[in-house]
C-alpha cells in the first residue's frame, strides 16, 4: 500500500512539473507553431550552407528569445563554435542552460562538457 501511495504521489509530482513547465514555457513565449519553427530553422540552415552566418542568427535569435529550446540550443552552438558569432564559451554555456532547464537532452550533454 504505502508503495502505491508513494508510486502515485511521484506520478502526480512528475505531471504537475510537466504541466507547470509547458505553462510557463507557453506564457514567456509567443505562440510560434511547431512547422513555423520548423520553417524557421530550415531557412536558418539554408543560411549556414551559404556561410550567411547574420543571417542565420537573425533568424534564429528571436525564436530562441521567446524560449525556444531547440533554437537556444543552436545558438549555444553559434557560440560554442564560433559560427555566426564571435566564439563566446560563456554566451554558449548561458544559451544551452537556458534549453537545458526546458529538457533539450542535446543542451544538457553539452553543458556537461563544458564543466
């Protein structure tokens, strides 16, 4: 019984965390959808192939502003190699915190490798 309560309580704390997130996530951003996002980061990409680096980052700079994660996590990476930005360790690292804490599992290995 107390396995069922304890199993349960770790249950409902884990969704309430998820939902909490998602909301807070919802309320600092702008209502961009998924396949705008999409879009967004193909044109992004399309603009790195042709070493048009401002323009990626102009692109993709207000969608990681407005909580983005995957975005911030590429910006980490504008920093962290020095692709569109002047190389910036500590830019890199505050960019991929910021989608760690939102669960970008790719921000989350790449700042254990900076620690």
């Amino acid at each position: 019984m107390k396995l069922t309560k304890a199993l349960f309580y770790s249950t409902l704390l884990v969704f309430s965390t998820l939902t909490l997130n998602t909301t807070i996530y919802a309320e600092n951003s702008q209502q961009y959808s998924e396949e705008y996002i999409q879009q967004q980061i193909k044109k992004a990409f399309d603009a790195y192939e042709k070493e048009d680096y401002q323009t990626m980052l102009d692109i993709l700079l207000p969608l990681a502003e407005q909580g983005d994660s995957l975005t911030q996590a590429i910006i980490g990476d504008i920093y962290h190699y020095g692709k569109g930005a002047k190389q910036d360790y500590q830019q890199a690292f505050q960019w991929y915190e910021k989608a760690a804490r939102q669960g970008n599992a790719y921000a989350q290995h790449n700042l254990g490798f900076m620690k």
